[in-house]
C-alpha cells in the first residue's frame, strides 16, 4: 500500500499521548506532521491536551465523516469497555479500505473483525516507555500484508523497537512480560527507595539512588552484549554484600524469579480473560 499519511487516534489517555508524542517527536521516517493527525476523546488527558497546545492541533470530540475519509488508518488506544460504543460509531464513517490498528488489551482480531468487517486489521501491543521514544511495542495482524505491516513498523519505531508475532495467542503474554513491565520495574524502584529508607537514608536521597540505579542498569543491559544472568553474576562477587542481598531474594520457594513468574501468569490470565469478556461487550461474566 502507499504510504500512510493522516493518522485518525482515538482515544486520548495515557497510551493513546504516548503514541502522539512518539509520533509528532519521531525520527524523520516516523514522525508524523500535527496537520496529520486528527485526535478523538470527549475527555481527553493532560498529555494528549499539552500536545495540543504545543504543536496546534484540535481534539474532537467524535470522528467525523469529512475526518474519517481523509484518514489512511484508525488507530484504537480506549479502554475494552468503551469498544462496542466506538465501533458503532466508526463503521458509520470510515472507509471500507480504511485500515485499523488498535492497542485494545483481550480484543481479539477475530473481535474486531467481527466490530469492523473485512479491512486490514492489526493488534499492537506497546508499553508507556513509548513517550519518550525507548519503548517496544509487538504486533500481530490478520491479512493485512507486507507492505501495511512495513508501513506499521515505520510509524511504531517513532515509540521505539517493534516486533511482530504471527500467533495471537502469544499476544497476552508479550502484555503480561513487556506490556505490564514499566509497572514492575516502578514498583521495584519504589521498594528500593523504601527499603533505604528503613535503613536510615533521607527519603529524597533514597529515591534518587533508586531511580538512577534502575535507570544506569537499564542503560549497562542495552549497551551490553552479555546476557542478564551474566551481568548479574558478574556484579556478584561470592560472599559479599550483594550476594546476601541475592540469597535472599532468590530464596525461599523460589524467591523473587517465581513471583515474577506467578505475576506475568496472572497478567496474561487476565488478558485471556478481558478477551472472553470481549464477546459480552467488555462486562465481566
């Protein structure tokens, strides 16, 4: 296909700011000009507003008929429960050969095919570090082809690397691991600092050896050929102090590997679950 030019985003919220500033940010591939992309959120959050005023752009309330023919693609980044409501009123204005992306966790692509009818359809499955352009972000798609999944890729490396699967069952758990993984690793962060604290350090000192420790072993593990295990060991010298610090969270019933492990399983039961619900417009059963 050609090149995708006009970007219709629906949906205003954490994600859907993240994308538009990768977007409008992007490299001179994936950037996408503000003229370019049309926005949609009755109640649209702060990122998504800041943009707006920066790079002077208009939100809308709903997708219109004379901004639904100029779009080349649809992008979905809602919440599941408010799908049923948005596809109503998409598939009165869009395009028959529009196609659509949505970052919509447990909604199947046979869901959507069956919301939106035959067209190129894609799931994407990014994470918040899109925002800043050091994001990843996996797809899957039906029929779409190999030149709408090359034109995809362009527009999602403006958020940072992106793959694709071939499986959707696999989407959940690429969600439960890369997906939900910025949450672990805050929540990391915030035990550390809380943890220094009980030791006796100040809490804004504790917090910024925190954060800049997370974020310097970030930066050491992209830089690095070798595997984490083996930055991990290498930075264990045996008997000392990091190596109490190990003992203790890879212990006990397999320590902090196996919640991590009984954390990605829950995530990615979840999802299987919201896709289940999917069927009965977002409610629980």
């Amino acid at each position: 296909m050609s090149k995708i030019e006009k970007i219709a985003l629906i949906g205003g919220g954490h994600m859907g700011g993240a994308l538009a500033a990768a977007w409008l940010r992007g490299g001179k591939r994936a950037k996408v000009a503000a003229e370019n992309l049309i926005v949609v959120d009755p109640s649209p959050g702060e990122t998504i507003q800041a943009l707006a005023e920066k790079h002077d752009f208009t939100i809308s309330e709903a997708l219109s008929l004379e901004q639904a023919e100029r779009a080349d693609l649809v992008v979905l980044a809602i919440k599941v429960q408010a799908a049923d409501t948005v596809a109503a009123h998409l598939n009165q204005v869009m395009r028959d050969d529009t196609a659509l992306l949505s970052t919509i966790a447990g909604v199947s692509l046979n869901r959507l095919a069956l919301a939106f009818g035959d067209r190129p359809i894609m799931r994407a499955i990014p994470n918040t570090a899109s925002e800043i352009g050091a994001g990843v972000t996996v797809c899957v798609a039906n029929e779409a082809g190999d030149a709408l999944e090359a034109e995809i890729t362009r527009l999602l490396k403006g958020a940072g690397s992106v793959e694709w699967v071939h499986d959707e069952r696999l989407i959940g758990a690429v969600g439960a691991v890369s997906g939900a993984g910025p949450a672990y690793v805050f929540l990391l962060a915030e035990a550390l600092a809380g943890a220094g604290v009980a030791e006796g350090l100040p809490r804004d000192l504790a917090e910024r050896l925190a954060r800049e420790t997370i974020v310097g072993a970030g930066a050491l593990l992209a830089s690095s050929k070798k595997s984490p295990q083996e930055l991990r060991r290498a930075v264990t010298p045996v008997g000392g102090t990091t190596q109490a610090a190990l003992d203790v969270l890879m212990g006990g019933g397999g320590g902090l590997p196996e919640l991590v492990r009984q954390a990605v399983a829950a995530a990615e039961r979840r999802s299987r679950q919201l896709a289940a619900n999917s069927g009965n417009g977002g409610r629980e059963r």
